[in-house]
C-alpha cells in the first residue's frame, strides 16, 4: 500500500503553520505501525507556490519551507530503515514561470531555451493556436507575453508554462533530474499528467467539449516512446525503482496502454475508482473493466478513493461511517497496488474553508486541511496551520483512534494486516464478480486459499447467503454470522474445493 503525504498538511516541526520533512520523520514509526509499504511526497522542491508545490522553480532541491536537502537525505534513510519506500513527485510536464529555464525562454526569441517551452504566433485572423481550455479557471490555455509578442501553452496556471518534450534537449534535463533524486536512493516516483507530455497544438479540442480542460483529453501516441526513455532511466538503477503514473484519462483502457510492453510506466493510476459511485453495480463495472484493461497489458492495477485533487471519499459518502469503513476494505482488497491519502485511515472529512482562508486557485483547500494528530486545540500542530482542521478533528484524531480498537484508524491497521499476512489479498486472482441485488462479491484465490470479499452497499440489512468458510474480518467490528448489516464488508476465507472442514488457520 502507498500512503501518499501531501507535506503541507502532515505535520509541521518548526511552527511555522506548514508540514515539513522533518515532521514526516517524526512520523515514520506511526506510519510502520499502520502498515504503510511505500509513502509518495507532494512535492517539496522549491517553488513560487503558486499551485503549491506542482509549479517547480529547480527539480534538485528541497524548498526551505519543507527543510533541507540534509534532512531529505536523512528521511530517505530513515523510512528505509524502517522498511518504507519513499516515491518523490516528479512534475515532468510544466514548470514553474519562475523556473530559470522559462526565464531565459521568455526574454528573447534568440534565447538559448526559447524552444524548451512551446511557443506559438496569434493565428493569422489574430485568434489563438488552438481552442484550448486550461485546467480550473476556464480561460484558455494560452497566455501572450509582450515581451516577444507570442503565446506560449499552459495546461494550468499561467504560471505553469508547458515543457516541449519533443525537444531532446529537455528530455536529457529531466531525465538528469531523475538520475538525481534516484543517486540519493529514492524509490521511484508518482509523475505528475505524464500522458501530457505530448501534445498536437495544431489540432483543436472537439467544439462538443468547450469549456471542459484540455488534461483529460491528450493522448497521444509519442508520449509513449518518452516514457520508454524514461523506464530506460530508472532502469539503469535495477529493476527495484517505479514509476507510477498520473495518467488523467478515465477510461481503464486507455490508461492501461500507457504501460506499454512492460517498457513504459510500472503502474498508472485507474481514476475511474475514484469517480465511481457508491453502488453494486458501479463498482461491479469498473471493477470487470479494469480487470479486462489491465490483464490485457499484463498490467498491475491500482486503487484509489482519495488524492490531494478530490473531496475525500468521506466527504463524498457524506460521513456515513459505515461506508466509509466499507469503502477503506474495498480498496485494501481489490486486486492491484492501493494508493491511500493521508487521513483516509482516520475517516478524515473535508474541512470547511471561510472564504478569507481559500489558498489553492483549483479550489481543493478542503482536501487538504491539516492531519489532527490530538485531541486538544492545535491538534498537535505548534503554531496555527495554513488551512483550517476538519470539524470533527478533535474525534477523528490520531491519538484518539489509536486506543479505540472500533476505530477506523484500527480497522485500517487490521485490514493491513490481514493483507500482508494473506497471499490471496496480496497477489491473488480475481475472479467471481457478482452483484445480487445492493450486494457485490469477489474472489481473491493463490494456491489453495481463497478469499471471498462481499459488499452491502445497502442501508438495510440482509441476509448473507451460507458459505462454508470462516469470516476472517468485518468493516463493522463483531462478526455476526448470517447477517449483512448495512454498509457493511466482511472477509471470507472460503473451505479449500472438496473439503468439509473449517480451512486452515491463516499463518501469522
Ligand atoms: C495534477 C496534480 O495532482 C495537481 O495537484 C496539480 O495541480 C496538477 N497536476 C498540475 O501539476
């Protein structure tokens, strides 16, 4: 399981309102206890901070905000001594119009980096390049810059200006930049809209979709053969570095041709679980199209409810605890690598921003209220944070849910647990999806052991069909056999085919 950090809002070491490194450190044992394998770092690098950190003015340091490139050093060193991964942002497609690239590529036509970013005349009725609109305000996705009288592409902020990858000269930078962060041991990366990389400006967005950002529509076919130089790049450290990457597009199919032959991204995010809704069906659906997509590639999938982009899937289930606690199982045992957002495992809600506090021009401050790690005022936070608590962080603190064995910060660790200790969950098959009324149902199987997953996505009760197997764990706490409570999950270890008995116990 990846536990992603966003550092802002983990936790903060100096006071100064904002989560650091050093923070992160003084939680890994929190972390190895939950059960964490991997964390993923928002980035930390410097930056104007205009779209928090995803606007990079240098790839190969840490913005003094977060701490050093000493105290990156010895996080790294830490998290794996205490058997933890860590994947480090990488945000490949646009930097920040601080950065000293875009610096020099703005101030003249002649400049050595003019073709680093993609520049393009008004066409010749004085129009744009393209009808393409940029992420969140709705404006387009050219910005003119008087100094040299041409547009130049942002698919975000104004102040994110677009790389030109098919220059090879940027190519070699970023990929200079991996080799950086990988020679100080990092694990890999979570790459930020890699299916952006390349894009045909010449061609218009379809006048259907007006109004809509032009991130969710790229795809195009060269971005592929960049990420094979970049698998090459992580390639030359072993075959133990990965890639993950945010492949914007919500179909599971084409998301999945983006880990080519085995040659491209080691993983990709599958945001389709992240917009589907709370229903048998919905989830019986993607969960049948991811299977298909990805087993087609040979692909390992991955889960996830919740990012620093989204409400979080306990504000989106409206604080139905039931729910909550069902959709945290559902992640933990679909088959794939699940991305958990820092303070899914406490039921974390979105907070309430007053408008005198909203930082973020995305409008996603709420998703990023600061982890309550005690009960009392400040939450463990020594000075006041940059975006206000939740409002139920004072319950819904660390502290709190770690002596609650009916937590949901316990049923996280447990399900984990039961995760690593159970092949079947870990690595197993899928197979045997169905839907019977508001229930779901599959089968994780390695060997002999078979694991049957069964969903209540109704509010009411009913009666669970007879199994000759024994309930290894429910999202509700006490098992009680017979019965599907509302909302609610339980983990099947199902009889071995052809024996009476009980199975097997499970091996600690
Ligand atoms: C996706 C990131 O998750 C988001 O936070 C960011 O604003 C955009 N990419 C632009 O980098």
């Amino acid at each position: 399981m990846v536990y992603q950090i966003y550092p802002r809002s983990f936790r903060d070491s100096n006071g100064d309102g904002v989560g650091d490194i050093n923070g992160i450190r003084a939680q890994l044992p929190y972390l190895a206890w939950l059960g964490v394998d991997a964390i993923w770092l928002s980035p930390v690098y410097p930056s104007p901070m205009r779209d928090f950190g995803y606007d990079v003015s240098n790839y190969v340091d840490v913005d003094p905000v977060f701490g050093t490139l000493q105290d990156f050093d010895a996080l790294v060193h830490e998290a794996h001594a205490a058997g933890l991964r860590v994947l480090l942002d990488w945000i490949p497609n646009h930097t920040s119009s601080d950065h000293p690239w875009f610096v020099d590529s703005r101030a003249s036509r002649d400049s050595a980096h003019r073709d680093w970013y993609i520049w393009r005349d008004a066409k010749p009725d004085g129009s744009l390049p393209n009808n393409w609109i940029g992420a969140w305000s709705g404006e387009p996705a050219w910005t003119w810059d008087q100094t040299t009288d041409q547009y130049y592409l942002h698919c975000f902020l104004p102040s994110q200006p677009d790389l030109s990858w098919a220059n090879v000269a940027v190519r070699d930078a970023m990929h200079e930049t991996l080799r950086f962060w990988l020679d100080r041991g990092v694990d890999g990366f979570r790459m930020d809209v890699v299916h952006l990389l390349s894009k045909d400006v010449d061609v218009d967005d379809p006048e259907d979709l007006r109004g809509l950002s032009h991130t969710p529509l790229n795809d195009v076919p060269v971005t592929h053969e960049y990420l094979r130089e970049i698998r090459s790049v992580l390639d030359e450290y072993g075959n133990d570095r990965v890639s993950v990457g945010e492949v914007y597009l919500f179909d599971p199919e084409r998301v999945a041709t983006y880990y080519g032959d085995g040659d491209e991204l080691h993983l990709s995010f599958n945001f389709a679980s992240l917009f589907t809704a709370w229903r048998a069906d919905a989830w019986r659906d993607v969960i049948l199209r991811t299977e298909e997509a990805f087993s087609a590639v040979g692909g390992w999938p991955t889960w996830v409810l919740s990012n620093h982009d989204n409400a979080r899937v306990a504000t989106r289930l409206l604080g139905d605890q039931q729910r909550v606690r069902a959709a945290l199982v559902l992640l933990l045992t679909l088959r794939g690598t699940p991305f958990l957002y820092a303070g899914e495992e406490l039921g974390l809600e979105d907070a309430v921003i007053p408008p005198d506090r909203v930082a973020d021009p995305g409008g996603r401050d709420g998703c990023r209220a600061p982890l309550p790690w005690t009960p009392e005022p400040g939450h463990g936070w020594p000075g006041e944070p940059w975006l206000p608590f939740a409002d139920r962080a004072a319950e819904q603190s660390v502290e709190v849910q770690r002596v609650d064995d009916g937590s949901m910060l316990s049923l996280t660790r447990r399900v984990l647990d039961l995760r690593r200790r159970t092949a079947a969950l870990r690595s197993g098959s899928l197979d045997g999806v169905r839907v019977e009324r508001d229930v779901l149902s599959f089968d994780r199987a390695k060997g002999v052991q078979r694991i049957r997953v069964i969903v209540n996505f109704a509010t009411t009760e009913c009666e669970m069909a007879p199994v000759a197997g024994r309930i290894l764990l429910s999202s509700v706490g006490v098992v009680n056999p017979g019965v599907l409570r509302a909302g609610e999950v339980v983990i099947l270890e199902l009889a071995p085919v052809g024996s009476d008995g009980p199975p097997a116990p499970l091996s600690d």
